[in-house]
C-alpha cells in the first residue's frame, strides 16, 4: 500500500516552501498564477488528495450540509433532499443524509454527529414538540450554525422554517367533498402534537363549520401513515350508529387502506363514499381509482429551505437572521372524491 502524499512532498519535488504549496492549494491571492498551475498539476500527478476535515477546522468551512428527516424510504421525504442538492450543488455543497425513525433520542444523536462533522448548516423535520432536545436545538445555535426546520417545525427563537399551509390544506380538501355534495364527513388524523397535523385538522373542522355542518369527534380518527392504519380508521367509522359518506386523510397511505377496505365491502366510491388524502404521493394519480390529494410541493420545499440557507451564509460569515417561509397548499382533484368531473 502505497503512503499517502502530503503537502511535503509536493514541495520538495518542485523545490519550494510547504506554506507556498499550501497557499497554492487554497487560491492564496498572493501566489502567482503560474506557481499556483504548477502545484495544482503536480498535486494531480502525484495523486494528492486535500484533508477535507482539517481544511474545515482550519478555515471554519466544510462545504457540507446535514439533513435530517425521519426517514428517506418515504417519497416526500427524498423529494425534498433533492430539491436541497440541487439548489446547493452549483455553490459548491454536499449534503449529509440522517434519519430519526421518529426517535428523539436518534435525532440529538445526528444533531451532535452533524455538529461534530463541522457541517456548516442543517436542515431538519422534526420528530415531535416536546421539549426533550431543546438543548440539541440550542447547542447548534450556540455553535453559530444555521439550523432550518422544514415540514415539521418548532418555534425556537433564531430557527427559520419552510411548512406549507397545512390549515388551508385541510380547509379546500374538505370544502371540495363539501361541494360534491358529502354531508358526513370524517378525517384521518395525525399526532396533533405535530402542528401539520394539528392545523390539517383545524382546517377541516372549521371548513365544516363554515359550511354550517356539524363537527362530530367521533369522526375524528388517530391514525398512522400506513396503509393497514387507514383499514383499522376506516371499520370504525363505518360500525358506528350513524356512519360518514367521506374521509379527508392526512395521510394517503391511511386513504388508500381505506379504499381498499371499502371496496372489499362493496361500497362505490365516489356515488356512495368519497376520499381525499394529503402529501399528492405517486401511486395517488396512478391507480385506476386515482387518489384526490394536497399537494405539499416536497421539491420546492427542498430548494426553498437551501435558498433560506444561503440567505444566512457568505464567504465570510453566517448573518443570524430567522425566516419563516409558508409555501401554498394545491388540490388535485380525482376519482376518488369527484362525483361529476370523472
């Protein structure tokens, strides 16, 4: 195995000092053009490769931005990294992928591994609103590292954020089934200690009102993101006296296991029985029955939390400032709730 090369090295074979090889490798203004191709061209031949870390601890920069979602195998999730990479690719970033799995334990863990990794900014969805790592949260601050929640967020002093209007998500979803003409109308609910899901509610509840149609708690059901979630949701609603004739979900995964549980009991969607989900995901306009959903624009949410990160960073500094961005919700309209359009 060969040794690996160093700045010594380069120098002594073009007979010069290792502070000039150094400044050459880092586009010092006061090396000379040609001194500096000459370096650059014998570092190349001689396979150097730079200590990535320690130019980070000597120059308060390492061009690496941690991520942290609760999971990258979900659609959203992944289109918002790419909506990060690719704004913060042509300014020279890499970005640093974590997960959670939803435990706030594994969250201060990758807070601190980012932080430690000198990563010059991260970006985040939150696991909960408790105040466990509230300390996590302050520690990076303390470390003078912008720190942008997206999606799921808290309210930190100094935190910037990118949501979407999860109140006016819920708000125009439950007004279309409204205006298809559903008169009960029930909703699939996240863990409201999370503001989306507590603001999706908060939408469809006073779409209701609005409408002068009378909110029932028992509509109300906590489900999971999952498939078998919205099955389970789904038989309750319908074993009770007076079952609903629809359901806005704040999940897809929760609408489609709940398609699929009515059409096991033969039950029309959309005449008898009308669905919309939230999060716009693929499968939604690929089935044969097509999913009406919220769109949460995941890629715009990606690019705007990055174009939020630069606004915080130059060459030479990081302005402390706090933003909060609220992307518009959209609607796309499909089978399973469109008694007139399909």
């Amino acid at each position: 195995m060969s040794e690996k090369i160093t700045i010594y090295d380069i120098a002594e074979k073009l007979n010069i000092t290792a502070a000039t090889v150094s400044r050459a490798l880092n586009n010092n203004p006061k090396i000379k053009e040609s001194t500096r191709e000459l370096v650059i061209k014998t570092a190349a031949a001689m396979n150097y490769k730079q200590n990535k870390l320690a130019l980070a601890l000597k120059s308060g920069r390492s061009n690496n931005i941690g991520v942290i979602v609760p999971r990258i195998d979900s659609n959203f999730f992944a289109s918002v990294i790419r909506g990060i990479e690719e704004e913060l690719h042509p300014h020279g970033y890499q970005v640093i992928i974590c997960q959670t799995h939803e435990s706030p334990k594994r969250e201060n863990e990758n807070l601190h591994t980012l932080i430690d990794a000198q990563v010059d900014g991260i970006m985040m969805s939150v696991t909960d609103v408790t105040d466990e790592n509230n300390s996590a949260f302050q520690y990076v601050l303390n470390k003078n590292v912008p720190l942008i929640f997206f999606d799921r967020s808290k309210h930190i002093e100094g935190v910037s954020s990118v949501t979407i209007n999860d109140f006016k998500g819920g708000y125009i979803a439950t007004k279309h089934l409204i205006d298809e003409g559903c008169k009960s109308i029930a909703h699939f609910s996240g863990d409201q200690s999370l503001e989306i899901f507590k603001n999706r509610f908060l939408g469809y509840k006073q779409a209701l009102l609005d409408n002068g149609m009378t909110f029932k708690e028992e509509y109300v059901i906590r489900t999971r993101s999952s498939v078998d979630a919205g099955k389970e949701a789904i038989n309750i609603l319908l074993r009770l006296e007076t079952p609903p004739d629809a359901i806005f979900s704040s999940s897809d995964f929760a609408a489609l296991g709940a398609i699929q549980e009515l059409k096991d009991k033969n039950i029309n969607i959309p005449k008898e029985f009308c669905v919309a989900g939230f999060s716009n995901e693929p499968f939604t306009k690929f089935m044969e029955l097509s999913i009406t959903s919220v769109d949460q624009s995941p890629l715009e949410m990606g690019k705007m939390s990055a174009r939020v990160f630069l606004e915080q960073v130059d060459k030479t500094e990081t302005i402390k400032i706090e933003k909060k961005v609220v992307l518009a919700p959209e609607l796309h309209i499909r089978k399973s709730s469109s008694r007139t359009t399909f």
